[in-house]
C-alpha cells in the first residue's frame, strides 16, 4: 500500500500507452496531484511536448494528441464539450481521476461531432499523495458537518475517499466513531458509492481490509502542539503546500531559495532526514556541508585533460547537491531563527507538560508564569490555555482567559477556548485522549513513565492514533467506541488498514503510522489520510470559522 506509487503508475501508464508527442492537459487540482509524484523534466521525457491548463484558452496543435488527466466536475466536462466543437488537438485522450456519471458521457458524445475523442477511462489519483503512507485532500475547514467548507465540498471528500480505495485496490469493512455524526455521515456515503460501483471492487481478496472513519474532535491536542522533527517543523513554522515551502521571509534569502521543493522521490537528504528530530538534524546537516566541501575540494583539484572530462561528467549531480546543500541550509537556519525568536523549546516543554502529566498546580504555574512573561508570543499563550482548557475542563480555565484579557488578547480569539470546548470537550470526544477513563491504563502510563524517564521531553506526547494503532495490532478496537457500519463483522485482524480523519491529520499522526508501520512489517500496513493536513495556525483558523457557524457545540 503506496499512495505515492499509485499516483504514479496511473501517470505512467497514461503517458506510455499513448505513442508520440502530446500535450498534457490538467486542471487545478490535478496539476497539484500530478507535481506532488512526477518532476516537469520527468514528465518532458515521455514524449509530452506541453502542459496546459483545462481552463486556459489553447492554441491549435492539429499534430499533437491531446491528453487530459482532469477531475469529472461539471465545469471540466462542459470545456472539453466546448472545445470539441473546435478541436485544438488531432486526438483526444480523456483520463478522469473519478467515476463519470453516464449523463457527463452522453454529452461529450453529442458534442464529439468530428469524431476526434480516442478513449475515455477512469484513473483514480483523485488525492494529494504526501508520502508514501499518508495523503491529504487539501480540503481545510472541514471540522464539522456544520462547516461552510463541509456543506459546499462533502462530495469531493467523498470522492476522495473512494478514489484512494480504489487506487489501492482495497474493498473494507468500515468503522467510524461512534461519537461523530460526521464520520457515521461519511461511512455510509462511501458504503453507497461502494456498492452502487461494486464492479470496481472486483479484487483478488487477502483478508478483509479496513477502513475506519476518524473524527479531528477525538484529539484537538495534536495539531496544538509544536513540533521537532523535521517534515512536521517545517510544516509547523512554514507550512509545506503540495511539497512546496515558501522562504521568502527569510532575511537576507536568495531569489532562488524563496521557494524550495521537497520532494521524497528527489532529495534523498529530505527522505532520510524525514522524521529525524531537532537534534539530530544538526548532525545531519553538518555531515551534508562536510561532504559538499569535500566535493568542492575534489572539483577544485583539476589539473589534466581527463580530470577536466570526468568534471564535465558529474556536473550536473554537483549541481543539483549543491541545491540540496543550499536548500536545507536555508531551511534549518531559518528554522533555528524562529524557533530562538518565540522562545519555542521553552513553550514546547510546557505544551508537552500539559499533553503528558498530571500534576494540575505545577502545570497551571507554568502556564500563568508563561502568560505573565512578554518575551513569549500572544498566539503561544493563547494555545497553552487551550491545552488547559482540554486537559482540565474544571480547573481554573476563567482565571486564565480574564489574564489572557488582561494583556490585551482579543475577545474574538479567547472565544476560542469555549469553541474549542463545544467542538471537543470530554462528552463529545470518543477514545481515551488523556489516558484517564481507565484507572489501569492512566496507572500504566505513570508508572512507565517514571521507570523509563523522557528520552526527549519535547517528543513525548503520543497523539491517540497510536493508542488506536496498538488496539488494531490486539484486535481490541472496541466495537462501543467503533462500531461496523454493517452487520456484517470482521472477527480477524486486518493487515491492511486504511484510516481517514474529517477535520484533518498532522505531521506528528504520519510520524505515528511510519513508525508503526515499519516495526509491524508484514503483520499490519497503515495508509493515513485526511481532509487536510493541518499545523497549529490552520488548525486555529478552522476553529474559527466553527466558531461563526456553529457556536451552540452541540453533538456533531
């Protein structure tokens, strides 16, 4: 199970299968799906002349096959019926990332009067793959059913969701949690879509896959937190969108670092260094540098004809590590920069404190001292009360927001700690978040704790999918908590697992399956989705906008 991989041999079997030059036609989304797998100059060396853009008005190429890898939306369908009334290209070659409804067919049928359509099929890379185990929709604000977004885009969820089962050849049982309306909601869209097209599931069956269905609600501490490993810093400080990170403001930037690409297939730095933490990638980059330097030192020791030669030879590899060296360089200086900027180690350690530990006076003077301190962000006090909020919904929550107020923190954004309520108080999450519903698992974890110490006090915190990972591996995922959609029960243990999140995944949850993944291999695979892939500052702004337009907090 690669989601990367499955991207991928859609795009190839496309472009290989069709002989000759063609044009590459893509719209908005699939240009951001089709970059995520594939380099421009990859895609150039299969014989594509050109991309384009579905809504972009095209010239006449009558000598090129046209090649379309676009989404079925009703705006697609009515351009390509638009353009075959005037064909630009001599062939046209239609791949949708979704199923097309017959409707859609009979129209581009009827305005197919040249004759000039070759095939229509169903390729199905209707996501965002992020890496190998994890894949996104790039759908935010979708943490309720009451979500602007939600109302407007429940449908691309779903056909997000659909597409990835079938990409990955995979027909589940479904789960969903039980305290989630929203996830119920979804588990029975994508039960009818299931069975409406269940001739698309006709696999080669190795035990019963599952998909379970998971509410963002279950665990708002995750996406609060800061982060230390590297994937997760810099989607935390700078955000990653569609493995593109802008540094623009960056003092002192080169034009051309102001936009880095990070891409698992072409930066073997990046895919090694992936889930390294903060420490640890020091290390890395200084090993980096030296091996650069050495390289420079080798290049610099050109003394005959055929040292000359084997320079020209290897150029283009220095080159490009010279760009890897430049471009993590940069990253990691301007990480540091932020992270000494907004005292971040300092904050993280109370984060992790109220994420991990019990006891409530410690805690709550570390917040309050934190609060009182200017040196430290209003955005970090702000969050460290959320996490108090959560963590202890009876405790002196109103002292804290009166001191929030009392600095100067707008009362739009100390609503958020009664939002965050209604949307994820205790009564409305499923699952143990804080590991305190039972008395043996919260003595467990006490007592490991003090057995083993902390290794890295800014690492550990365990977000609750590792607690539903460990279940599934039991095959002890309570039934109450994550209920079957249908009467129909798996009493076995999958070994393929597909779980998707309504409200969105963090870094820190794909760190999670990577790990398990990798120390259950051959027992049980993981693939992580979710409606977006969230930090800190979209998580805030998604709460927000629950705020407006659902401040009741009722049952969701």
């Amino acid at each position: 199970m690669d989601v990367i991989a499955s991207i991928q041999e859609y795009i190839n079997k496309i472009l290989t299968n069709i002989q000759g030059m063609k044009v590459l036609v893509l719209d908005k989304e699939t240009a951001g799906i089709v970059s995520m797998v594939y380099t421009q100059s990859e895609i150039l060396q299969k014989e594509v002349f050109l991309f384009e853009k579905i809504e972009n008005t095209k010239e006449k190429m009558l000598h090129m096959k046209g090649v379309y890898f676009i989404r079925p939306t009703q705006e697609n369908i009515q351009s390509i019926c638009d353009e075959l009334k005037d064909p630009k290209f001599n062939k046209y070659h239609l791949f949708f990332t979704n199923t097309i409804s017959k409707v859609s067919l009979d129209e581009i049928a009827k305005a197919d009067e040249q004759d000039v359509v070759s095939e229509i099929q169903e390729y199905f890379g209707d996501f965002f793959a992020v890496n190998p185990d994890t894949f996104t929709l790039n759908l935010p604000g979708m943490l309720t059913k009451k979500s602007p977004r939600w109302q407007s885009d429940v449908g691309r969820v779903v056909d997000g969701l659909f597409s990835s089962l079938l990409a990955l050849k995979k027909k589940p049982v479904i789960r969903y949690s039980s305290n989630s309306d929203t996830t119920r909601y979804l588990a029975e869209k994508i039960t009818e879509r299931m069975n409406r097209d269940r001739d698309l599931f006709d696999f080669r069956r190795q035990g019963e896959p599952l998909l379970l269905i998971l509410d963002r609600k279950d665990d708002p501490i995750t996406p609060l937190l800061h982060q230390w490993t590297y994937q997760a810093m810099i989607h935390e400080l700078l955000t990653i969108n569609n493995n593109r990170v802008s540094l623009a403001k960056a003092p002192g930037i080169k034009d051309e670092l102001k936009e880095v690409v990070l891409s698992l297939d072409h930066d073997i730095f990046y895919k090694e260094n992936l889930y390294k933490n903060f420490g640890d990638l020091g290390a890395s980059i200084k090993d980096l540098v030296d091996q650069f330097q050495d390289k420079m030192n080798t290049n610099q020791n050109i003394q005959t004809i055929d040292d000359m030669k084997k320079f020209i030879e290897n150029y283009p590899n220095f080159q490009k590590f010279s760009t890897t060296v430049s471009k993590h360089v940069s990253l990691m200086d301007e990480l540091n920069r932020l992270i000494s900027l907004d005292n971040l180690m300092e904050v993280s350690e109370v984060q992790q404190e109220l994420a991990c530990n019990h006891d409530h006076n410690s805690i709550y003077n570390h917040v309050l001292e934190i609060v009182n301190d200017s040196k430290y962000t209003d955005r970090d006090k702000l969050v460290l009360v959320l996490l108090y909020s959560i963590r202890y919904e009876d405790g002196r929550v109103w002292e804290l927001k009166e001191k929030l107020s009392s600095i100067g923190i707008p009362p739009k954004e100390i609503g958020l700690i009664d939002t965050l309520r209604g949307y994820a108080g205790a009564s409305l999450r499923e699952g143990d978040l804080l590991g305190t519903k039972n008395i043996f698992s919260f003595a467990r974890s006490v007592v490991k704790r003090g057995l083993q110490g902390v290794s890295n006090i800014y690492t550990q915190h365990k977000p609750l999918l590792h607690d539903i990972l460990d279940s599934i591996l039991k095959n002890k995922l309570k039934d109450t908590s994550y209920p079957y959609l249908s009467t129909t029960q798996s009493r076995e243990r999958p070994q393929d697992v597909i779980i998707f999140m309504v409200g969105g995944i963090t870094y820190e949850e794909a760190l999670t399956v990577y790990t398990f993944n990798s120390l259950n291999t051959g027992v049980c695979r993981v693939v992580l989705g979710g409606t977006s892939i969230l930090n800190r500052e979209q998580f805030l702004e998604d709460l927000s906008n629950t705020q407006i337009s659902n401040p009741s907090g009722s049952r969701r």
